[in-house]
C-alpha cells in the first residue's frame, strides 16, 4: 500500500554530530540514510528504535512535514514524494491521519470542533455538508468514547482523554493511512498499557492501515502485525514480532530488544539445519538458523536469559551444558535472574522466582539448541 | 560475512540518486516554474511582501542617513566635511561624548545594581509589601522620561525644588541639589530604567533552578557563599545583558538630557544633534555625522552584548521553566527591608507623581508654601480643556498609535512565522533585519528619515505618515519579541496536526496560529500603543505645526516655560496612559518579561 524507496535525509554537518559521510566538499550527516519497506494494507507497522535512529523523521517524510533529501514515497500509484523527480506533495494534499506525540490538541477550540477541524478545512467540493459533519464526528466521538465531552473546551480534558482526541480528529476522514508518533509515550504506566490494547482493537476492528513510531519494545512487540528496526538512520531488520525477537538479525537489534547473553564463536561444522560452534568454553549447537554460515566464520552468539535453565544437578543428556558459580542473584519480582561465572563467561539466566540459588553455589547451565542465534559480527 | 539475514533492508549507499546533494535537481526551468508558482501563492505574496517591508522600514532611512553625511557641498562625492565640523574645532565634541558615555554608564550602573537587588528581594526573600515591587515597575510605562524628569525638576531644582526648600535649606541652611547636572541626569535616568532592569532579573532569578543553590548549601556553604560563588555568577549572563541594554537605552535618551542638560550647556550626543538642527543655518551633515558616531556606539554595544551572551550559552541557567524557590526568611532584618521598599516606592513613584500633580494646581510653579498651597486652583486643567491643539494632539496620537500598533504586530506575526518556521534561506538575515532599530536612537531615526523623505517624491512629510513610519519602525523589534516569543511557545505540532488535518497554510494561519497568538499579539499591540504616545525623539524632528501629538505639546509646554500647563497635560496623559495600561491587563495582556523599554 505504501512504499517507501531509499529514503534519505540529510543535514549540512554540526561539530559533533555522529553519522558522518564525507562528499566532494561538504559533511552531512544523515537522519535518515536510505530506508526501504512497505506497509501492507490492513497491518500496523511499526517504526522502533533508540531515540535519534531517524524513525520519526521518516515518519515524518511520509507525512510531508518533512522534506526528504532523497527516495521516493508512494501511496499505491500516487507518488507522495520523489526526490529526482522533484515531486513533494504537501502534508495538506496527502489525507493521512496523524496522532503527535504531544497529542498537538488545539487548545482555543472544543472538543467538537477539534475533530471538525480535518472536515471544515477541505476543499469546498469535497467539503461534507454541516450536518453530515455533525453526524460524522459524533460518530468517531463515540467510538473512542468520549461523546459525552464533544462541547467540551478541549484543555479540560485529562491527559488519555487527549490522547484519544488526537485519535478521533486522525481517524474523522477515515484517511487511507493513520501515522501515529509516539501516540503513548506521555501516558503513565498503566494507563500506557490498556491504551496498547485499546488502539490494536480500534486498528484491527477499523482495519486501518498504520505506522507506528515507538521506541518503547514491548509496545512494538504488543501492538504491531510487522516491525523494523532502526538504528542510525537504517533499519536492522524488519519481520514479525515473533522472529525480531527470537531471531533477531543483528548483534543491535538482540541488544536493543530484550536482554541477551553475547558469546563469541567460531563456526566448525554445518550439517543440515545444525550448526555447532567452539565458544572458550567448549561446543555449542545451534538449529534452525534462518542463514547456514560458513565453515570457519566468527559469530557470535545470542541467547536470551529466559532459553537458560539453571540447576543446581546436571542434566546430562542435553547437547549445550555449562557448570559454573553464581554470582550475584536479582529478585524482579515476576522472575528472578542468576549471573553464573563459566570460566570467562558470565551468563544471566532468568527464571521462575520459585528458584533461588544462593551466591557461591555451583550450577548448570543448559540452553536448547534452537534457542541459540547466530548474530553477524559487526 | 554470509549470516545476514534474509529480511535485512539493503543498506544505504546504493541510492540512484547521486550524491547526497541537498535537494533533488530537476530541470531548470521546471524549478524556476516551481519557484514561481510558489512565490505568487497567497503565501507567497504575503510572506514576500512582510519581508520587503521590514526590509524598507529598517534599511532605507539608514542607507539616505550615511548617503547623506558623507556626501560633500556640492553633492557630487563623497566627504568627511561633515565630520569635522561635528567633531573638530570649537565643537567641544571631547566634553560632549565624555557626557554622553559618563551619563549612559552612571545611568546604567545605578539601574542594575537597583534593579538586581530588588529582583532579589522580591524573588528571594519574604520581604513584605510584594506587591509594591510590580507597581512600582509599571512607572515607565505609564510616565513618560519628559514628565519623570519635569517631575524631578520640581524636586531637585537648585533654588526652588520641593528637596532643597523644604528639606536641605531650614535642616542645614544649604542647597546642595542640582537636578541640572551629570549626577541629577544620571539619577533621574537610573530611576526610570531600574524597573526595567528589575522586571529582566525577575525572570532571571526565576528561571534559574534554585537546586543549584541548594546543593551547594548541602556542600556546606553559607548562604554568603552561595550568593557569591553560585547565584552571581550564574546571573551573570542576564546581568550582563541587561547593562548593556540599558546602557544603549540612556545613551540614545532625549529627554532627560534635553531637559536636565541643555539649561546648563551639559550636551550628549542626542541633546547635540537637537542643538544642531536648532541652529540656523541646519547643518544636516554634520548631525548625521553625529548621528553615525552615536548609532555605532550603540551598534558596538548591542554586539557586545550578543557575543557576551553567545559565549555565556554554555552554562544555561535559563531552562524555561519557572521554579519558585523557597524564599529566604529575612528574620530581624525583615522590618528593615520592608521600610526600605516604601521608601523606594516613596522617592520613585509616588514623590515625582506627586509634585506633577502639585505644580499642575498652581498658576506658576513654586515650592509648597502656605501661600502656594492656598493659590491651587483648576485653571491649568480648563486651560487645557481648551486648548484646541490639545485634542487635536490626542487625537493624532491615538491615530498614529492605533496604526503603528496593528502594522507593526500584523506584520511581525507573518515575519516571526518566517524566522521561526520556515527554513527558507536569509530567514536569520531577515530577523536581524528587524532588529536593526533598536539600535537606531530616535533622533537619528527622526533625522535618517527626513532625509529619507524630503528626497524621495512620496508626498508624505509633514504628514502623520511619516510619524506612523518612524513608529512602525521603532517599534518594529518589540512586536517581534512579542509575535516571536508567542509563537516560540507554541507547539509546531499543532501547525502540523492542521496541515496533516488538510488545512492549507493561510487556514493554518487564520485558524490555529493567529487564535493561539492572540494574546501575545493583544500584549504587543497594546506596548506598542502605550510607548507611541510618549515617543518624543523622533517625532520632535518630524512633525509640523498643525500635525503635533501629545508628547511634542508637552515639549512645546517646556520650552515655552509653561511648567504648570505642561504638569496638568502630563496629569492628563499619565491618567490616559493609566486607563490603556489596566485594560491591557484586564485583557490578559503581560508586561514584565518582554516589556523592556523606555524612552
């Protein structure tokens, strides 16, 4: 539906500033540096990074509120934006919804008229008449349950009443495409958290198409049908939740989501789908790799502390055993972590709380092969 | 290495594009098309003519001024003959500019060091009678810099001011006070532009996060050596700037020079330029030379004041966000301070009120006797009642101050939305551009723009044209400190959740920004109002006879000698200038922060 080509955007250089390229005569550093995906119609796709990875700014790009410095967007066969082209729809003629990560609630206006707005600003042609406009936003007033506030004067509002206002005046002309900036990050904790749910309800019971920018994992991991990546202006991967976190494709995107143990290895055989590798402290077996490496590459290793099962008796008859020492134990409260010394190596596993293992007491370590990923070596 | 994974995006690098050129490039007549159809847009044309505005407003009169000056009597090259006739021979330039900076810096030094200490008081300390601080800082902006210093003529003239009959000559049988000197000017100045100082340390002292301080006590310092080693040094920026501000403030002043100088030959650079152009025959050269040598000196401290501030940055102490600290408890001293305030409010506002309404009851001026007390009468009020000039006078000032206002905060709304908004090329030249005025003195303005106009074929000197020109042009940079800073504190989301929302940028502008703006705008349109009816120094050498406003008549009323008409016009405009004043604020409109000038 959408689709985003070698987007790029870059800055005359500051001192300081990361991401340097050097061209003829002039630095730039670059925000966004050649991004490509595509948003398939009906799914939330979401835009997760570090906070500066350049995922608002393609966001932003998309809207039109941004001028890109390269790439293309297309919205099915419109172009929005095509840099040797010189095509640069403007954010008005572009009729995305989109939700600010300040909720950007007008505040000299009601609620009412705040959600008009989108429909009392188009063009006389298309505009719908007053009452149909009425109709329609008491319509999307009561969708996101706030029907009962509409005259309203729009900063009396608490902070997720707000964040749903933003919401409705987004979905009012029932755009083809809902841009959602950090829709959540000013909610508190627990309110953040039913707000998950609540607008992964309304996108799939609207079946709307979304991007969705977030720097918060879990959010992503919760709401989003796709996720990409991103990282200093590129995206690391983009897959399903599911595969970003069990099979995350770069030594980033394993650090940046979740926690996980890294271990340096060297590839010494590849029979079918198995892989074993020599880590300092022995072998270890890896399956299902999504790419077979060669014989003889340095990898290196990621295993999430929750694939570690931790002992206080051997096991014996599985294929990845450590034995070591705890060191230190933390009590999170729905889990509990152990870091156990293996010779170099400090493992973190995680576990139920029910097991404690004091600080000194030799363990083993086992983690099944498929829980093993192979993590290219920046 | 081979283990990338299958869903990894193709990485940069390999754009088609070539180059990271900053902007696509299409072909050239495509662009120039583009260009075009942009520039004759609404927005275009709005935006593009604000910018040609300013750019007239704030460079033309300067560029006639220096065209002028350096040209010789022939007008066919260029001379210095202007200058030396400004500067040499019997022109006792030397004196003059040892006045002009003794006068500025004295001004200056005594506005900081008042202001700071009651900003510190009043922030800092729980000092009593809080309020009176803001009364009092509402003095220049409801009495104009002629009618504070007449006022203070009253006071401290040598032979028959209110200090010396009263105070000095039956305590010690002297008069030591001369109101008609250096010290007198400097003191009145001071008095006039503390407030101003005071209202830029307020907000310093309130910005400034007051855990810096205290955790400097939890290092264990006391509190004499917090205020030394942390509290002054992280105001000093805000000191720094407002010194300087106010040093260019009383170096471009003319009326308490004018009034306070001129009697006993004491001249500055503005009160030098009026004699000059007093003479016969006018030398216009060699005031526009010193109209060049006194708009760099104030170009030199406005630049020193940038650069002081650009190199200060590094340790903002301003955040934007106000924080009340907890006030130091004063203890014993705190009756002391408190008699303090009332007698500051005492000597600078109420006294100088005072006296003008006094002289305004009396036939001729004298020092409060019984005799003078049993002779007060009306007359002067009806005298002006029937004055016709007098309305004609109001009326031309409201006239010009209504327009000046609404050109000014029109205009600077658009310009602000380019400088803040926009990334368009030029966008800070255009900025500085709108700034230049405040370097420019009245008096130089008055003179660069009758030259501007007795030259060019627009029939508008001697009308209230040109009055309306020079304001718009003096005031240009205080409407946009208020159309910026209005706009600065509002979110671009929400200009971008309109486009978003489908709205063009004229239906941005007139239904987000503007609504949003508004009170900023109110507060600038109603400043500018309130300071068009005291300007003085360039309206003194650009209106004509029939064309006067309010301050000039009472400039007239000095220096025909008329001091008790001159007090009851005063009274008048005090109580206008009052009843503008509190409806701004019954509108919502703030002073304080961005209101920072007097003439």
């Amino acid at each position: 539906m959408l689709t985003v080509e070698s987007l790029a955007k870059s800055y005359e250089s500051s001192a300081g500033a990361a991401r340097r390229r050097k061209s003829a005569d002039s630095t730039r550093v670059f925000a966004v540096d050649g991004v490509d995906f595509d948003v398939r119609d009906g799914e939330l796709f979401t835009l997760l990074g570090p906070s500066g990875c350049g995922k608002t700014t393609t966001l932003r790009s998309i809207a039109g509120l941004e001028q890109p410095t390269a790439g293309r967007v297309r919205l099915g066969d419109r172009v929005l934006f095509d840099a040797a082209r010189g095509v640069n729809l403007r954010a008005n003629r572009r009729g995305f919804g989109m939700v600010f990560q300040s909720y950007a609630i007008w505040p000299h206006m009601s609620v009412f008229k705040n959600v008009s707005f989108p429909l009392d600003v188009m063009p006389r042609g298309k505009r719908p008449g007053r009452k149909e406009i009425e109709e329609r936003v008491h319509q999307v007033l009561d969708v996101i349950e706030l029907g009962a506030y509409a005259s309203r004067p729009a900063t009396k509002l608490s902070g997720g009443q707000q964040q749903r206002l933003a919401l409705a005046r987004a979905l009012v002309t029932r755009p083809e495409l809902m841009l959602l900036d950090e829709p959540l990050s000013n909610l508190d904790a627990k309110l953040r958290e039913s707000m998950r749910f609540e607008l992964k309800r309304l996108q799939r019971e609207l079946n709307l198409t979304a991007i969705y920018v977030t720097h918060d994992q879990s959010e992503a991991l919760v709401m989003s049908n796709r996720i990409a990546v991103m990282n200093e202006g590129r995206i690391e991967q983009i897959g399903k939740p599911r595969e970003i976190y069990t099979r995350p494709a770069t030594r980033f995107v394993a650090e940046f989501i979740g926690t996980s143990n890294f271990i340096e290895a060297r590839v010494v055989s590849v029979t079918g789908g198995e892989v074993a590798v020599e880590t300092t402290q022995g072998r270890l077996i890896a399956r299902e790799c999504p790419r077979t490496p060669a014989l003889g590459d340095t990898v290196l290793l990621s295993i999430r502390p929750e694939s570690v099962d931790v002992s206080t008796a051997p096991r014996g008859d599985v294929p990845n055993e450590w034995s070591g020492k705890v060191r230190t134990r933390a009590f999170l409260g729905d889990a509990i972590d152990h870091i156990t010394g293996v010779g170099d190596l400090e493992i973190r596993s995680r576990s139920n709380p029910t097991v404690s293992i004091p600080p000194g007491t030799e363990v083993h370590l086992s983690v099944a092969p498929d829980k093993v990923t192979l993590v290219p070596v920046d | 290495m081979a283990l990338a994974s299958t869903a990894t995006a193709p990485r940069g690098g390999d754009h088609e594009t070539p180059g990271p050129g900053p902007s696509p490039e299409p072909t050239a007549p495509g662009r120039l098309l583009a260009l075009l159809r942009r520039l004759l847009s609404f927005q275009g044309l709005l935006v593009g003519g604000a910018v040609v505005i300013v750019g007239y407003l704030a460079l033309v009169p300067l560029g006639y001024l220096v065209h002028d000056t350096f040209l010789n009597s022939t007008g066919t090259g260029v001379s210095l003959g202007a200058f030396s006739r400004a500067y040499g021979g019997n022109s006792q330039a030397g004196s003059m500019m040892l006045n002009s900076l003794g006068f500025a810096l004295g001004s200056a030094a005594l506005a900081l060091v008042l202001g700071t200490v009651l900003a510190y008081v009043q922030v800092r300390t729980d000092t009593p009678f809080k309020g009176l601080f803001f009364a009092a800082s509402l003095v220049p902006l409801i009495v104009p810099g002629i009618l504070y210093a007449t006022s203070w003529i009253f006071l401290g003239d040598p032979s028959s001011g209110v200090i010396n009959t009263l105070v000095f000559k039956p305590l010690f049988g002297t008069a030591p006070v001369n109101i008609f000197s250096v010290w007198g000017m400097i003191w009145v100045q001071g008095l006039h532009l503390a407030p101003v100082t005071f209202l830029l340390m307020v907000a310093a002292f309130r910005a400034m996060d007051p855990s810096l301080e205290e955790s400097a006590a939890m290092s264990g310092a006391r509190r004499s050596t917090v205020l030394r080693r942390i509290t002054v040094p992280l105001l000093r920026p805000a000191m720094i700037s407002a010194s300087l501000l106010m040093f260019v403030q009383s170096l471009e002043s003319f009326e308490v020079p004018g009034l306070l100088g001129l009697q006993n030959g004491i001249y500055v650079f503005t009160s030098r330029i009026y004699f000059v152009l007093r003479a016969y025959p006018i030398d216009y050269g060699a005031a526009g030379a010193l109209a060049i040598g006194l708009l760099l000196i104030a170009a030199a401290g406005v630049l020193l004041s940038g650069w002081l501030q650009r190199s200060s940055r590094n340790f903002q102490t301003v955040t934007g966000k106000a924080f009340r600290p907890r006030p130091v408890d004063l203890g014993r001293a705190r009756p002391w301070v408190g008699a303090g305030v009332i007698v500051y409010f005492l000597v600078t506002v109420v006294l100088p009120v005072a006296v003008l309404v006094y002289a305004s009851l009396l036939k001729y001026y004298a020092a409060p006797s019984r005799k003078t007390l049993g002779s007060m009468s009306l007359e002067n009020y009806s005298e002006v009642l029937h004055m016709p000039l007098a309305f004609t006078a109001l009326k031309n000032s409201l006239i010009v101050g209504v327009g000046a206002a609404t050109a000014v905060m029109l205009l600077t709304s658009v310009v602000s939305w380019v400088v803040l908004r926009t990334k368009a090329p030029g966008r800070r030249v255009l900025d500085l551009v709108a700034f230049t005025p405040i370097v420019i003195p009245g008096l130089v303005l008055g003179l660069a723009l009758s030259f501007v106009y007795l030259r060019m074929p627009l029939p508008i000197y001697g009308t209230l044209l040109i009055l309306l020109v020079s304001y718009c042009t003096r005031y240009l940079p205080y409407g946009m400190r208020y159309s910026s800073s209005a706009m600065a504190q509002m979110s671009p989301e929400l200009e971008e959740s309109a486009a978003v929302s489908g709205a063009s940028w004229f239906q941005t502008f007139r239904r987000v920004l503007l609504p949003l703006m508004s009170s900023g705008i109110l507060a600038g349109w109603v400043y500018i109002l309130v300071v068009s009816f005291r300007e003085l120094s360039s309206t003194i050498l650009l209106y004509s006879p029939g064309k006067e406003v309010l301050s000039v008549l009472i400039w007239e009323q000095f220096e025909n000698g008329q001091f008790t008409t001159l007090a009851a016009l005063g009274v008048c405009m005090v109580l206008i200038l009052v009843l503008l004043v509190s409806i701004a604020y019954r509108l919502g409109a703030r002073f304080g922060l961005q209101g920072d000038s007097s003439n």
